[in-house]
C-alpha cells in the first residue's frame, strides 16, 4: 500500500527524510514498513506489521485488517510546497517492480486513499495520477531505464559455500517425524505437507549441489537419480510414520 507522509513543509529544511524517526519510533511501533525519503534512498524500517492503512475495505483484504494483509511503503513528502520528487518516483517504480518480481506478481499496488477513500487522499501529487505509479511499476522505471532493471541474483547465486552448506544441514533436520501431532487427520494433513515440500526442494538442492561443485565435473544425472531415491525414500518412512502414530494414538 503506497502512501506519502505529508508531513510539514518546514520539516523537509533540514532533511531528505525527517520523518524517519517519528515512524519508525515516535509511537512505539512502526508505521510504514519502507520509507523513500527525497534524495529516492529506501529506508527499511519494519518486516511484519505496521500500522500504516487504518480503517477501510476491498481490494483483497479483510475490512480493517489491511495492516495484516500488506506492507506499507510512503514517500517522504507533502501535498503543497514538497510534493514526490523525480527522485523519488524512480525508487517507488523500481521498488516496486521489484516487489512484483519477488512474488511474481501476486501483489496488489493499493494507494491508501483506495483503500479508506472517505479520510485519506494519498499518496499525494503523483504526476499523472495514481495509474501513472501503476503503469511505472509495470514498465520497471519512471524516467529512466537503465541496466539496473535487469533481473538480479537469485539468493543461490549470492550465498557462499559455507552459508549453503551450513543451510543444507539445518533443512536436512527440519522435518519432524512421528509424535509431531497425536490427530491423526492433522498428521496426514502434515504429511501431505511434508510430501509436497520435499518433492519441491529436490531442484533447489541439485541446483544447491551444482553450486556447491563450483565447476567441477558432476554427473549430474546420478545425483539426480540419488535425490529421487532420497525423495521416496523419504516418503515410505513418512508413511511407516502415519501408521505408527495412527495405531498407537488410537483410544477406542
Ligand atoms: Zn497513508
């Protein structure tokens, strides 16, 4: 959800972005999740809620609950004397198109004045209009398209060795087995999301494998036919799990 912060004109005299500090502590808790103060730097201030939307509905989420169901970004500017910036506009554009990427364009851009139209208007002095923002975020740019709007690393592209190792150990312990959940229902609904994830990370680990190589010769498709074995060796003890627990969780 986009905003801008309208804050006082006389704030913006000594500052890119004075109203930094108020959201990220002047309540106690955070009220945007990203900042964009005037020089287009994005200042990350929260992961999970803050309490940015208010009251309002539609738009996909529950009515009032739009702090739960999506983060806040807001420009540093106002309606009058500061409004967005050229600078500006380039990071939201960006940021955005990035965020689409990131969830494959699962996400809604909702200006805050859609969402509680009857008390809010922002974010404020888009040139062109909220769709203006929309469309930027489509093309990837405001302004300028440059090199940078090519599509980055993927996180294994970026990890080291040592970071990939030490994650593959924690993954490999991460599936609990029998006991996890005495209902049985529960328990195969777990198992049905065991299944699920452990087929889904059979590519990322060859790909974990291949990165691990570093170049070296890999026959890669006996490291395939090991991870299939894995997998259903993996699945047959889930379901030795499923019987287990089933037989001795069982009262009448
Ligand atoms: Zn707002």
């Amino acid at each position: 959800m986009w905003h801008t912060t309208e804050t006082v004109t006389s704030a913006f005299r000594n500052s890119t972005v004075p109203t930094l500090g108020y959201v990220t502590n002047g309540l106690g808790y955070n009220l945007y999740n990203i900042l964009i103060g005037r020089d287009g730097h994005a200042y990350l201030i929260a992961a999970g809620t803050a309490a940015h939307a208010g009251k309002g509905s539609g738009h996909g989420m529950p009515r009032d609950q739009a702090n739960l169901y999506s983060f806040g970004i807001s420009f540093d500017s106002n309606n009058n004397t500061t409004p967005v910036n050229a600078a500006q506009l380039e990071t939201a554009a960006r940021l955005g198109a990035a965020i689409d990427r990131e969830w494959k364009n699962s996400i809604r851009h909702v200006m805050h004045g859609e969402w509680a139209p009857a008390r809010r208007s922002d974010p404020t002095k888009i040139p062109g209009g909220w769709s203006a923002l929309r469309a930027a975020i489509n093309r990837g740019y405001w302004n300028t398209p440059t090199t940078n709007t090519t599509p980055g690393r993927t996180w294994l592209e970026m990890v080291s060795k040592s970071e990939l190792q030490s994650l593959l150990r924690q993954e490999g312990w991460a599936y609990k087995g029998r006991d996890e959940n005495r209902d049985a229902y529960s328990y195969l609904r777990n198992t049905h999301r065991m299944v699920a994830a452990a087929a889904g990370e059979r590519a990322g680990l060859l790909e974990a494998i291949r990165q691990v190589a570093g170049g070296a010769e890999v026959d890669l498709g006996a490291i395939e036919k090991a991870a299939e074995k894995g997998v259903s060796d993996a699945l047959a003890s889930l379901e030795a799990d499923v019987t287990l627990t089933i037989n001795t969780d069982q009262e009448d």
